[in-house]
C-alpha cells in the first residue's frame, strides 16, 4: 500500500502545476559616486503579484537619537 501511495504522489506531482509568489526587490542608488558627507537616494523597487499583500516593518534610526542629544 505504500508502494502504491508512493507512485500516486509522484504522478501528481509531475502533473500538478505549483504556483509560488514571485516577489522581486531591487535597491540602487541614484549615483554611482558617493563623496562623504554627500546626500544619495536610495531607491527600492518591489515587483510583485497584484493580488499578493506585502508588510514592510518600519525600522528606527539609531543615528537619529544620537544627532539629537
């Protein structure tokens, strides 16, 4: 019974199409030179299915509280 199961799974698998959430992500930057001390953008691009719900978290500055105190 085993065998049989076995051989199930694998004609289904073989025949069965799998859809996976194809997500791609892109960061860049507007300038191919950065001196220090410069101010860049930073671009990130999501491509992603219309249907699919994306949450980005939103991380805090650490830099941020130090220039304030």
């Amino acid at each position: 019974m085993k065998r049989y199961s076995v051989i199930i799974l694998l004609i289904y698998a073989a025949f069965c199409r799998i859809n996976a959430q194809e997500v791609k992500v892109t960061a860049t930057f507007d300038s191919t030179r950065i001196f220090i001390g410069d101010q860049t953008n930073f671009i990130v691009t999501i491509d992603k299915p219309v249907n699919y719900i994306l949450s980005i978290p939103v991380f805090k500055d650490s830099l941020q509280k130090i220039l304030k105190s």
